[in-house]
C-alpha cells in the first residue's frame, strides 16, 4: 500500500511543479462544454460552411477526409456545389452537393439517442433522392450508437457509408490542422484555439505537455506501470463510491427543502432500489448496456401518471416524467400546467419537460472541475441543493395545483 501512496505523491508533486494558467474561453463563457446543438454543432457548421471565411472550402474538404468520406475514386463524395447546414430535419450537421450526394453527423455528447434515429434520418434523405448517404455518428470517444437508433442500418451500409466519430480524435485532428491553415484569417484561428481548448478539456487532452512528460517518466520508474494499473481500477471504484455519495446528498437536500416528496418515491428510485450501487457500478461499465436512466423519482399524490426527478444520462437533468403514446392526456395535461408555471425547457416522447442540471457536470468521464465539485465534501453538496431546488420547483407545480 506504502507503493501506491508513494507514487501518487509523486504525480501530486510534478503537477504542482508544473501549474496551469488560467486562460479566457470565450465558449465557456458563453455556453456549457456539453451543448451539443448551441455551440459544437453551430460552431463546426460555421467553419465547415465556405461563406463564413477565407479559407473557402479547405476546412470542410479536409473535414470530410478527416472523417473518411471518400472524396476521390469510385463512389466517392463529389465537391461541386458543397452545402452546409446545421439543424436541418432534425440532423445535427448535414453536408449535401450537387449531385444530391449527402453526409449525415449526428452529434451526441451528453444525450441519448432516440428509437430509430439513426435510420429515420437515413431514411429520409433517401426519401427525398439524396444517395448514397454517409452516415456518422460523432461522440466525444466514438462509441457506438444504441442498436434501436441504427436499426440495422450499420448492416446494410458499407464500410464508408457509416462510421463512427470522436472528438478526441476526428475533431481535435481537423481543428489542429485548420489552426495552422488559417494564418491568414487571424479570427478564425483564434477561434478555433479557443475551440480546440474546449475540446481538449472535453476529452481530457487538456494536461500540459511538460506535465505529461514528466508523468510518463515517472510511471516508467520501477513498477510504478504496474502500481498505475491497480491505481487506474481503484479511481473506476472511487468514481461509484462519489456518484453513491452525491446521490445520497441529492436525496438530504430533498428533504431539507421540501420533506414531503420523500414521502412518495417511485418503485424506480434510487431510495428504494437495493440494486442502487449496482447500477451506479454498471453506468461506469465500458461498453455497458441499459446503464443510464436511473434517479431519484417522486409521484404526486393527485398525478399518479407522473413522476418527478432527476436521472442521468453523462449529465444529470430534472424531469417531468410521463409516456406520451401511452398516456397522451397526462402528457399533454403536464406540458400545460408547466407552461402555465412558466417553467420551460425540452421534452420528448417520454418526458413532457426536460432540463439539464446546473453545471452540466459530465458524470461518466469527469473532467478536473467535476472532480473538483466531487471531492470537496462542500461543493458536492451546494451542487445538490441546487438539483433538488430544480427538482422541487417541478414537485410543486403539481402538488399545488388544487
């Protein structure tokens, strides 16, 4: 044990010796890293889109060849008449030309992906006699999407025509390579500096180069790899051990704030369910299926239909919970006194009101501020208050509304 201790003093001290410095960013500023559709899919779209630069159209073909969309040969992706658009038929990004050629990117950071998405979206651009279609799907580490989302279409496509992306890899690759193509459009390379910062802290490549050096060389001392590899299993268990304690201080605050929602908890709640530290286990699983989508959850007393939480996808967000195509007056009835409170956000068939919580924190892989919040006894539990405040104001349009 003395071992491990040692060498975790070892890595505290280089990091210290080697500080970071604090650097504006202005899309931090602006909107959460986790925005998928405000700001990494608008932001990629404007420089993928030849009107908005000088570069012209060198970003988007060197982003299509990042990407492995073939671009010269047989079947390949013609670049006559490129067009860009953001958001269109529900597609994150989509990039179409003159031959009704298309490139479909769907871009997932914290959400989920919805029944047959993939597949309708792919079906749809056939529909309207775009083909072939190339298919991507972008992640912050480039998973795969859910089976239901692809529906077979991974199987019916070929090699080329479906692919999945990452941040960490096919996007970093195409900013570092567009900062240093736009020396002579000084705006754009700022911004894609400040973007690319976003994107290094996103996907954890945001250590100092002498830091990470010094790291390396520390591990290939002695055993040391052999003590990182037993240090890498713990931090897995550490991270469990941290999402239980959160929890558990989501659920004190709860009832600080209001104690009558502990009183009507939902079979599916984590207060209830034995298996709790089981599902927190399976959410940090690689490759884990059905390990998202578990919470705290409260019925109003008058609402049966209903429930009220909060749940985790990477993130947590509170929810207004009630199956739409099941119970489509309870739906409609909850999207409406919702309005009526003045309280707005997102929804979808499952859930007539979404919203994410404070902070956007990426639970699944923390980044150093979400580790910062866990860690610190005191922060983890104002980031508590605040998710049960969210939660709250939800319970109380219901049980107030007789």
């Amino acid at each position: 044990m003395q071992k491990h201790t040692d060498l975790l003093l070892l890595v505290a001290l280089l990091r210290r010796s080697v500080p970071k410095t604090p650097r504006f960013n202005l899309f931090l500023a602006l909107r959460g890293a986790g925005d998928e559709v405000r700001l990494h899919s608008r932001f990629i779209g404007a420089l993928l889109d030849p009107e908005n630069h000088v570069l012209g159209h060198e970003l988007l073909i060197n982003f299509l060849r990042e990407i492995e969309v073939p671009i010269a040969g047989p079947d390949s992706f013609s670049l006559l008449g490129l067009r860009v658009q953001v958001e269109h038929m529900g597609i994150d990004l989509l990039i179409t030309n003159a031959d009704r050629q298309a490139v479909l990117i769907e871009n997932k950071i914290f959400a989920g992906d919805q029944e047959k998405q993939l597949r309708r979206y792919h079906d749809e651009l056939l529909a309207r006699k775009f083909s072939p279609v190339f298919v991507r799907y972008l992640t912050i580490d480039g998973h795969a999407p859910a089976e239901d989302s692809l529906s077979g279409l991974d199987k019916e496509l070929p090699d080329n025509g479906y692919q999945c992306i990452s941040y960490a890899k096919h996007i970093r690759g195409w900013l570092e390579s567009g900062e240093r193509m736009a020396t002579r459009d000084i705006p754009v390379r700022e911004s894609i500096s400040q973007y690319l910062a976003v994107i290094n802290s996103l996907t954890g490549s945001d250590q100092e180069e002498t830091y990470m050096n010094g790291l390396v060389e520390t591990l290939l001392i002695g055993e040391n790899m052999r003590l990182a590899r037993d240090v890498r299993s713990a931090y897995t268990h550490g991270l469990v051990e941290l999402q239980d304690r959160l929890w558990t201080d989501i659920e004190a605050a709860l009832s600080d704030i209001d104690a009558q929602i502990t009183e009507y908890p939902t079979t599916a709640s984590l207060n209830v369910l034995a298996e709790r530290k089981s599902l927190i286990n399976n959410f940090y699983r690689p490759g884990a299926r059905n390990n998202k989508h578990y919470g705290l959850y409260f019925s109003p007393p008058e609402f049966p239909l209903v429930s009220i939480g909060i749940e985790i996808e990477s993130s947590l967000y509170s929810a207004v919970i009630c199956d739409g195509l099941q119970q489509p007056a309870g739906y409609e009835q909850a999207k409406k006194m919702l309005a009526d409170a003045d309280i707005h956000g997102q929804h979808n068939a499952g859930a007539p009101f979404w919203r994410w919580s404070p902070g956007q924190y990426n639970l699944q892989d923390p980044d150093e501020t979400t580790l910062a919040m866990l860690c610190d006894e005191k922060k983890r539990r104002e980031f508590a208050s605040t998710c049960a405040e969210d939660v709250i104001e939800l319970w109380r349009v219901f049980v107030n509304s007789k």
